[in-house]
C-alpha cells in the first residue's frame, strides 16, 4: 500500500526535483498522524475502568458443572403399557 502511495505521489510530483528528499521529510510529517490513528482511547468509553482496583465487580459464586448429572445407562425394556399408565394424565371426574 504505501509503495502504491509514494509511485502516485512521484507522478503527481514528477516535476520536482528534490522529491527524494521530500520523501522522508513527507514521511516525518505524517508520521504522527499515523500513529494517533493507531493509539487506542486513554479513558474508557463506557463503564468502570478495568484498571483500577477499587472498582465493584459482581460477586463470585461456585456453580458445579456436574453437580445436575443423572446417570442414563441402558435398561431392559420394560412392559409398554405399565410405561404409558405412568405418564397418563389423571383421568377427569
């Protein structure tokens, strides 16, 4: 990108003489405003600063990750109408 930039501006600035030497003095010039663009903000936008150590954070709680686990090895079938008795809804009186 920057090779492509400084070929336009040797075109553009073709009839200067010394435009080798304006090169670096360009090159100081911009220098600058490259490297702000690139700097990140100094403050947070929004929110708390993660920096600084007084700043509240939620508090922290265990949760177990398995803590909720049942087994579900394979059984033997089991009669299809004592299953279907089970998971009925009761019946309306």
């Amino acid at each position: 990108m920057s090779a492509q930039l400084w070929m336009r501006c040797a075109q553009f600035l073709g009839h200067c003489a010394g435009f080798t030497r304006c090169r670096a003095v360009i090159a100081c010039a911009l220098l600058p405003v490259i490297a702000q663009g690139c700097a990140g903000p100094s403050v947070p936008i929004g929110g708390l600063n993660p920096a600084d150590p007084g700043a509240q954070a939620p508090a922290v709680q265990y949760r177990s990750t398995v803590g909720h686990y049942s087994r579900q090895r394979p059984v033997e079938p089991s009669d299809w109408r004592e299953q279907n008795e089970r998971v009925a809804p009761a019946p309306r009186n």
